[in-house]
C-alpha cells in the first residue's frame, strides 16, 4: 500500500523540464566599433533566465566563425547579472577586416546567443626576420643566415643540400636536393620536422617551393610528379600528381584553382595545369611557351608566366577560360632570371642584361640598372624597396625608378632573400 502511495507522489516530485532559453545582450562596445592591434576589448553583456544561468562564454571570430583569439568562458550562479569580460587580441596576424562579438549563455539546459559586429585595424606590417640564402645545391656545409628585428646578423642553421626554401608566418620551409626531405623549421627554435618525404630521385628531387601571395599557402612539386600543399604551419591540405612525365616547374593560386606551369624533361613539352584547389583533380591543360621560372595571377581568371625559351625570356599571359593566350614581351637573346611582383601589375624582372621595370597595363620594359646581375628577387613591403640577391651581397633598389638605396655584404654567398613578416 505504501509502494502504490509513493508511486501516486512520484510524478508530483519531477522537475519540470526546462525549455525557456535564457536572454543575452551585448551592451558594449557599441556595433560598429574600431579596435587596433594590440589592444583589448572590454566586452560589457547583460544575462538573464528565469531559473538559473551556468555560464558565459565571448569570442571574437572572422566571417566564417573561426575564432582569432581565445574564447573566455566564466560561470555564473545568478538569474541575471551584467558582466564585464576582457577579451586581449594580440596576435599581429590579424588582418583588417569586419570581425564579430559572439556571446553564448547556458542555464545548463538550453542556450542564448548574441552577436555584434566590429572593426579591427591589422597592427603596422614589420619584418621579424630576414633569411640569406645560399644558392641551390651548393658545395660543401652551406649555413642559413638570419637578421633579426634589430638588424643583428647570425648563423641560423647549416645545410649539406639545399634546393629551394620559402617563409611562413613562423617557419622556414626546406627543401634538400638527393636526400634532405622538405622540413617546416620552427624560426624560434631552430627544430625541424619533415613534411614530405624525398624519395631521392636525380639530380634533384623538389622542382618547385612557392609560398603563394593570395592564399600564403606552402606548394610543393617533386620529379615525379608529386604536388602536395601546406597551410602556413605545416599541415597537409592538397594531395595531387600531374601526368606521367611532367614536373613542376611554378605555381600560383587563381580563382578556384591552382596553376602549375610543367615541364616533361624528356620530351621537351611545356604545359600549363589547372587543378581544383580543394581536390587537387586536374581540370584543364595548355601547351606552354617554354621554362617558367615565376608567375602572377592577374585574376580568378588570367595568369603571367615569366621564364625562357630558346631563342630568349618571355613574359606571356594565359587565359585559363578557354586557354586565349598572349605574347606579351619576348627579350631575344636575354634570360629572365627572376619576376616580382611590387604592385598588382608592375613586376621587376632580374635578367642577364640587368634590372627591368615591367607594367602590365602598357607592357612597357624600362631598363632600370643595367649590368646588376643577381639570382632572386624580393619585394620588401614594408621599406618599399625589392632586394637583390646575388654573388655576396643584397642590394636594395627603388622599383620605380630603379635607384640603389643601398648594397649589404653578405657573410656568405646568397642566391635569394626572405621575409618573415608578422603577418
């Protein structure tokens, strides 16, 4: 009888179910506001339930909800409070852009969100370091030198093969020639860790290393045809492999695709390769003007190859809808040894004559030092000057007129300069 009692009573002693969502507004800053980098946002929420609330938790993310600093999440045992929350944005990788305030409550049961969307100002782009590297495959233990943000010069590490190399935000990227693996180096540290194997094939295994200026992804061609992609950490994003035969010789993102101009070593054919950027699946292919040592993207949809034929450099432009292709520049007689780009359509071009200005818009060649013959070229953005690397020096030059702003010994031989940017 007391068993049948206690039944009857047990539905009477259940809580009832929660489904009321409690209530969260974001009271400061106002939507709309301006913060610079570094700074912190002090983020003012009002919260209420009309039982209990748990928690609350702020976050600043981008447009497509990917956090730019870390979420500060506090407990709460009230019905209803207004808090002040600190949320420190620091990190100088931050770009300029429209970003937004999420707020998220819990009473344990059910939750509430609030948004607000504000301004961020990038922190001042500065040079964290500056690598010299030595040339390709060199004789002997070649060193990596590094200058520092002060302008201090040391070892950073010593090579026995070397082919290409590139920067992240906060890694070197190697790559060996016969044996030497592609590594991402931690530039704090100095400790290496192998991306990609390197199966040993000669004379050199790696045939291209770009880190991409739209994407500022790391691209990786080996002989075999291998192409493999990186995010700026490291992490594997892109697995592909191009017909048998052909190699990478330069890449660049365009679009939704990535372009990779390809050489076939035994028969002489020159192609260009477009794959689809996520899936790596080959979605077009044209006949190629010759050896491409650099390319530009124009657009989604037109790319510039600079490089060399025969009979001398050229500078050609591609249409990837349709494959329309342009001669734009030929330099019988003369080798474009390097291209980079200072504006969105005005290159410097290293060539065996000297130093030219090339502009898209008129196509127009204005020879701007003559007889300077360097390896690599580097457009630093935050000087305004592209450096030139050649023999044992760097010289740094106005790419408009051309004007030598100054020439720096190097330690060692160096065929090409990099910068660490903090962003």
């Amino acid at each position: 009888m007391a068993a049948a009692f206690l039944s009857l009573l047990a539905p009477g002693c259940r809580k009832d179910k929660d489904s009321s969502p409690p209530s969260v507004r974001i009271l400061s800053p106002s939507a709309g506001s301006l913060v610079g980098i570094p700074d912190t946002i002090t983020v003012g929420v009002a919260v209420n339930d009309d039982r209990q609330l748990e928690s609350l938790s702020i976050m600043v993310a981008d447009v497509d909800g990917v956090p730019i600093a870390p979420a500060v999440t506090i407990e709460l045992s009230t019905t209803s409070a207004e808090v002040a929350v600190d949320l420190p944005l620091i990190d100088e990788r931050i770009n300029s852009a429209e970003y937004q305030i999420t707020a998220v409550v819990s009473d344990g049961a059910n939750d509430a969100r609030a948004f607000q969307p504000i301004l961020i100002n990038a922190a001042p782009l500065r040079v964290r370091s500056t690598f010299l590297i030595p040339p390709a495959d060199g004789p002997g233990i070649q060193t990596i030198t590094r200058i520092d943000s002060s302008g201090t010069p040391s070892a950073f590490m010593s090579v026995t093969e070397i082919s290409h190399a590139v920067t992240g935000l906060d890694h070197l990227f190697l790559a060996g020639t016969m044996t030497r693996p592609l590594e991402k180096v931690r530039i704090s540290t100095g400790a290496a860790q192998q991306i990609m194997y390197n199966p040993g094939l000669w004379p050199s295994y790696f045939t291209c290393l770009v880190r991409d200026p739209t994407d500022h992804r790391i691209y990786a061609g080996g002989a075999d045809g291998a192409i493999k992609g990186f995010t700026n950490d490291g992490a594997p994003i892109l697995t592909a492999t191009l017909p048998s035969g052909f190699r990478a010789e330069a890449m660049v993102v365009s679009g939704n695709a990535l372009v990779i101009a390809a050489v076939n070593p035994v028969s002489q054919q020159h192609r260009v390769f477009r794959l689809g950027y996520a899936s790596g699946a080959i979605l077009d292919q044209f006949n190629g003007p010759g050896s491409v040592s650099s390319m530009a993207a124009l657009d989604g949809t037109r790319v510039l190859l600079f490089g060399n034929a025969p009979s001398g450099g050229f500078i050609y432009e591609l249409n990837l809808v349709g494959g329309a292709s342009v001669s734009l520049r030929d330099f019988p007689g003369d080798s474009v040894r390097a291209a980079a780009a200072f504006e969105d359509s005005r290159f410097n071009l290293a060539m065996d004559s000297g130093i030219r200005r090339f502009d898209y818009q008129t196509t127009a060649v204005t020879t701007l030092i003559p007889g300077l013959v360097v390896e690599g070229l580097t457009w630093d953005p935050v000087a305004g000057h592209m450096l030139a690397a050649g023999g044992s020096s760097v010289t740094a030059f106005d790419p408009v007129s051309g004007a030598i702003v100054g020439t720096e010994a190097a330690p060692h031989a160096v065929a090409d300069v990099l910068l660490q940017l903090n962003r």
